[in-house]
C-alpha cells in the first residue's frame, strides 16, 4: 500500500512562530503553518486511520501529541490543542483550518490566555471498607436482620434486594462526597468539566479551568478537601495541562452524499437559510415524535434520522462562515465541496 503524507496537527498558538523559534523544542520535526496571528503546529506524517490504529501506536502518538503540546507552553505559548489524530493533506489544508476558524480561535485564545486546566480524581481508598461501612446503615442493617430473625428461608430475591439497597447507598455516598468536593473547588476556578467514571471506584472525576496566578489557591482548597475526608478518598491531582477538557478544536469533512440525504429528509431545495431548515426541522420532528405516533413502525429510528439531518445541515451552516441569517446556502455539490471543511470544538461535532 503506498503511504500518503501529510501535516499532522498538534495544536494551534497565538501570537504566530516562525520554524527558528520551533527549533527551540526539545521535539525534531516540528515546524509552524502560519495564518494571520495565529500558528499552527504541525509535523510531517503518515495519514492513516487513527480510529483503527493499533493499541501501542495510538499510545505512542498520545505521549508524542503531549509531548509537543507541553514543550509549548513551556515556552510560554498559549496552545489550543487539536484532537488527537488530526492530520490535513498539506500545508494549505492547514493554513485553510486557520483562516476558516479564525474568529473561534480568537474567541477560545481570549478564553484560555493565562488559564491551565488542572484534573482532580477521588477513587475510594479502600472499596472493601466502605462497602461494609453502608452496610451497616440502619435501613440495610435492619433489613438483614428481619431476615436473619424469620423463620422462613432467605431467597435469591431477598438477597438481590439487600445488594441493590448496599449498591444505592454507597451511589448516594459518592453522590454526596462528590457535590462536597465540587463545591470546594468551583470557587477556587473558572470553571469545571464532569467526567465519565470508568469504574465504580471512582468518586470523583473532574477538570477545572484555573488561572495560572490561582493555582496555589487552587492547591490549597484540594489540600483542605483532601483533609477533610481522612483517607477516606484517595485523590489524584493531574496538571498543570492545557484546556484539553474545556477547548479541544476538532476539524472534520463533510460529505455531499449524507449532506443531501439530511436535505431531502427536511424536504429542502437547492438552498435554504437557516431559518428555513430550522422550520423545517420542527416540523418533520413534530410530525415524527415518537410520542405522537406510538404505534407507528420504526418511528423512532425516523425521529433520530430527522435530528442527525438538522445536525449535518447545522454543522454546514457553520462551515459555509456566513454570518447573515437570511443568507442562503447552498446544496449543489460543487458549493458544499468548497465548503467541505468544519472547524468546531470537540463537543460541538
């Protein structure tokens, strides 16, 4: 298979740097595609499939993507980092990424300038310990020892119900030592980003904005925190890092074929402003609502194709960079290929 190249991007700076100020980074290859004020920094690579990479490569790139990103800022830079695995074709697909996000950029490097984002994970210390702590609480408790004092025989079914009840008491626990940290360290930041727990043990799983001058406030109110609950939790504390969890830019291509089916699920023409897909939008929604249609053959799969219709056209509205509502945009094929490229944060796509 012939290996095609491109640039892969690490992350986008401002005020721009020319390649001699990258020759500084502890990280060989690395050069700048600059675009008005703004840097992106980028490598020569491989385009490849990075959904189906292998384990240990994808790994690699992780802690290569890291790597460059922190040697960034420790230059001093203000870096917006790019999703991992984000590589354009050459150098004037990079410097396209910048000119059409522009105005984002500017508004995410006015949010971040000065800031860091700093994680905080609390995992219980020991799971066995505060499994036999609920236990006895005197609902479960109670409970256990009616069965224990009847006569009749205790049932599987009696036995699941004392495990569901074990089960959500300890969620209410971690529900509360949750909210209780929470709402020790929101005042000492800008903001907080809530993360999936990957496993039961975890409490607590978050990331803050911080401002750089904040951040020994900051420690200090994880440190009181940490006191509080006597070893009790065990926390981690991750950071300083860039604003992964709260500005990550992701670029993505949209494509013609989905983006006229979405127009004909709609029932749109040649173009539309979006005014008019949002009218039309609510009316095939309301018209398909599986509330209002329940005994309608496969009328949910029909409600969720007609939201991710909406979605695409949105997400070519903000592609196509026009800012007047009444503009119309629109469908043919040539118009969306040169309107093909999307720049949005990560949640956004």
């Amino acid at each position: 298979m012939i290996k095609v190249t491109g640039k892969y991007i690490y992350g986008i700076i401002s005020p721009a740097l020319d390649d001699n100020a990258m020759a500084g980074m502890e990280c060989p290859g690395i050069h700048a595609a600059n675009c008005g004020n703004f840097s992106a920094v980028v490598e020569d690579s491989d385009i490849v499939d990075y959904k189906n990479m292998d384990r240990n490569a994808l790994t690699t790139r992780l802690l290569k993507h890291q790597k460059v990103i922190e040697s960034l800022m420790g230059m001093g830079c203000t870096v917006i980092p790019m999703k991992l695995g984000t590589v354009a074709r050459n150098k004037q697909e990079v410097v396209a990424i910048l000119e059409k996000s522009s105005s984002l950029l500017k508004d995410i490097i006015g949010k971040i300038s000065g800031k860091i984002e700093i994680d905080i994970i609390a995992r219980w210390n020991s799971f066995p310990a505060v499994i036999k702590l609920v236990s006895e609480e005197a609902e479960i408790k109670g409970f256990k020892e009616k069965l224990m004092a009847s006569s009749a025989q205790i049932t599987v079914e009696d036995q699941k119900k004392a495990g569901l009840m074990v089960m959500q008491a300890l969620e209410r626990r971690r529900d509360a030592y949750s909210q209780r940290i929470q709402d020790a360290l929101v005042p000492a930041s800008h903001g907080i980003k809530v993360n999936d727990a990957i496993d039961e043990q975890i409490v607590f799983n978050s990331a803050f904005l911080i401002d750089k001058r904040g951040q020994e406030l900051f420690d200090a109110e994880v440190e009181k925190i940490n006191a509080e609950f006597n070893g009790e939790l065990n926390f981690k504390y991750v950071g300083p890092l860039p604003c992964y969890s709260f500005y990550t830019i992701e670029v993505g291509k949209l494509n013609f074929a989905a983006l006229d089916h979405a127009r004909e699920k709609l029932g749109l023409g040649s173009s539309a402003t979006k005014d008019e897909i949002k009218s039309a939008y609510k009316m095939k929604a309301s018209a398909v609502h599986p509330d209002k249609n329940p005994e309608m053959p496969g009328i949910e799969k029909e409600f969720d194709e007609t939201n991710k219709a909406y979605k695409i056209l949105m997400d070519y509205c903000a592609a196509s960079d026009m800012a007047s509502k009444n503009t119309k945009y629109s469908f043919l094929e040539k118009d969306i290929n040169d309107n093909s490229l999307l720049v949005k944060l990560r949640d956004q796509l």
